[in-house]
C-alpha cells in the first residue's frame, strides 16, 4: 500500500482549505495509507470530519527558534520592512534551512508521494528534495491565486518570486486550482503545472426552491473574503428593494468592524451574521441567491457548495471565478464595484426566472465537482 504524506498549515480549524485536505485525505485512504502533518499546536476536534484512518502528526518549524519570531514579527508589523527593504526577512522567517530538515527528519525516505500546502510548505518541500536528496514523489498544492500569492502588495510572497522558483522547480509536480493561474506560472516563471479542480465542499440531497427572499455569503472574516464590499453593496439594494435580507455566515477578526459597518449603514434589521457553524447547508437551502465578495481566492468552496443546492451565485470578476462561471452559472461584475455589485442584486431579485434557469445549471456543475471524479486525477500523480 503506498504513504501518502500531506503537509498543511491546520486540519482542526475552519476554512476552504481544511475542509479540502479533510476530504481528499478521507477519499485517498480508502486505497493508501494517508498521514497529515499539521502545524497545529494540538489534537482538536476536526471540524470536517476526518477519518480515523488518517493518522495525524506534528510539524512545528519554529519551535525554539526567537529568530523566526522576531522575523514573523517585522513581517506583520512592519511589512514594507520585510518585503521593500529586507525581502530576504521572508525566507528567514518562513523557509529557512533548519526548517527543511525538520520536515526531512520527519519524512525520511518512508513516503511514496508528499504532497504540500499553499507557498510555504511547498517551497520547503523544494529545498529538501534538492538538499537532502528526498527519494519520493514530490507535489506542491498551491491553494489560492497567483495574483494573491505574487501581485498583492504585503501579502505572501511580494517581490520574492526567485525564492519560490528556484525551490519549487525541483518538485515533481505542482498543482494549481484552474487554467489561468497554470498559465501565469508557465509565462512568468516558466513553471508547467497540473490543473486539478478542487471538489465542491458539500453533498446534498436538498435543493433550495430558490422563494425565499435572502442573499447568503460564507467565510472567514477576514480582508479577503470582502464582506465589506458586500454590506456596502447590500446597503445600496436596500434603497431599492425593501423585501430581500442578507445572511453572512462565519467568524473571524473583523466582526466587530462588521457589525459598526453595517449599524453605520442603517441595515441592522436586515443583516444576519450567523457565526461560525459545522455545517453552511441550512443558511443555503434558505436563501435563493449566493454572493462572493473575495477580493482573491484559490477555488472558493463556497461557491461550490451553494452550486450543490442550485443556488445562482453573483461575484466578483476574479480569476478564481473563470472555471466556475462559464455555463450561465454565475454573474459576474467588474470586482470590487459595489454600485455594479447592487445592480446585479436587484436583477436576480426581480427575476424568477433567471434565478431558476441559472439554478439548474448551477447543479450540472456541482455534479462535475464531485469527489470520486477529483480523486481519479489525482491518482495519476500519486
């Protein structure tokens, strides 16, 4: 039976990407045998579900080290600092050497395939191959965009492009989340990566009839996900439609600033902020339309799941939304126009028709994102 290793930043915590790699380890240890190294500080419970089959370590890289500490530190405090100034503070803080081999100590040679997170671990990855000489098969997952990961000033790896390409391209294989970001990284860094779809995050029998007079968002509160840009947009469709509310699902560092944004707009008796739940099905099934407000994703589960109960979706034009709106699915406006944003609200309010006709296609391509269909291209890289 072939290891499996998957490396992430977090498997006990909410987000896109932890329900992903819960779902894919769930599915990959039917047929292999699956470990997750997580750099959580502790067992928790897994919010996805994860199967007692998948065993779970450990992998703290910056135990004992006040250098990273302090380096993590500039680059949050004083971010023009790190990636202006010192762009070298980045890999002092995220990829250095010693990190690299505490990942090859706790692999070794005992892994068939390793597959790694986001920019990090995959950059980390890279560097044990080409140090040590790691014998398996090596893939890193990149789980948001090129333009969130490169092109977002302060963010990631800004202005540190040589520090990712010269570590990645000794990878087996790199997986990117649809075809335009595959092609940013072959024209700009001569990269040839493998598309894989993520699966859509969520199964149910259940459909929303698509009468119940409510938009509905999920994630995170944070910058990224844009909710902000989505009570602004909400507050202009309010001036003209006295009968539709808004439901945000989720938690994170910017309710407070939520709530004061939406109490500031005059829209309180009209915005429900959930909170953090296990499951964003309910919320969906009664609401008739989804809207996605990010400023950047990597394959926003949440589209998916709202595509699984035939919600219509209406979002922002990012290049995470190309693979995911080419049927009549999804509207798209011009992003972050909240004027734009509030039109297309009070169109599909107006319009039962246009809401059911994108609903049914909305399904068909939920079915396509299926889990079974995302495994099978995955094992032609294992």
């Amino acid at each position: 039976m072939k290891k499996i290793a998957i490396f992430t930043y977090s498997i006990y915590t909410m987000g896109g990407e932890q329900k992903i790699v819960t779902m894919l380890a769930n599915e990959m240890c039917k047929e292999y045998d699956v470990t997750i190294f997580t750099m959580d500080n502790s067992v928790g419970n897994s919010m996805y579900n994860l199967s007692e089959r998948v065993q779970v370590e450990f992998y703290h890289p910056y135990s004992g080290d006040i250098v990273s500490v302090l380096t993590r530190g500039i680059v949050h405090a004083i971010p023009w600092l790190a990636y202006d100034a010192f762009p070298l503070i980045i890999k002092r803080a995220y990829c250095h050497d010693e990190y690299t081999r505490k990942m090859y100590d706790l692999l070794g040679n005992s892994y068939d395939t390793v597959i790694t997170t986001a920019w990090q671990l995959s950059i980390l990855l890279g560097m044990a191959k080409a140090k040590y000489g790691l014998k398996c098969n090596t893939i890193g997952w990149m789980h948001s965009s090129y333009e969130a990961y490169f092109e977002t000033k302060y963010l990631y790896l800004y202005k540190n492009e040589k520090l990712f390409c010269d570590s990645v391209k000794c990878l087996d294989y790199v997986v990117v989340l649809n075809e335009h970001y595959a092609d940013d990284y072959q024209k700009k860094m001569g990269i040839d990566c493998k598309v894989i779809y993520n699966p859509k995050g969520l199964r149910s029998d259940k459909k929303s009839d698509l009468q119940n007079k409510n938009f509905v968002a999920c994630g995170r509160f944070t910058n990224e996900k844009g909710f902000d840009l989505l009570i602004k947009a909400f507050a202009i469709f309010a001036k003209e439609n006295e009968e539709w509310n808004l439901s945000i699902v989720g938690d994170g560092p910017l309710k407070k600033e939520y709530r004061k944004l939406i109490e500031q707009l005059g829209i309180s008796g009209r915005v429900r902020l959930w909170g953090r739940l296990d499951s964003v099905l309910q919320p969906l099934l009664e609401s008739s339309v989804y809207v996605l407000s990010s400023r950047y994703e990597g394959f926003p589960t949440c589209v998916t799941e709202a595509y699984e109960v035939g919600l219509p979706v209406i979002a922002f034009d990012i290049p995470a939304m190309i693979p995911l709106s080419q049927s009549g699915e999804a509207i798209l406006v011009d992003a972050y126009d909240v004027e734009a944003l509030a039109e297309q609200m009070l169109n599909l309010a107006k319009n039962d028709s246009l809401r059911a006709e994108m609903g049914k296609k909305a399904l068909a391509i939920a079915e396509s994102l299926d889990i079974n269909q995302i495994v099978g291209r995955w094992k032609d890289i294992l």
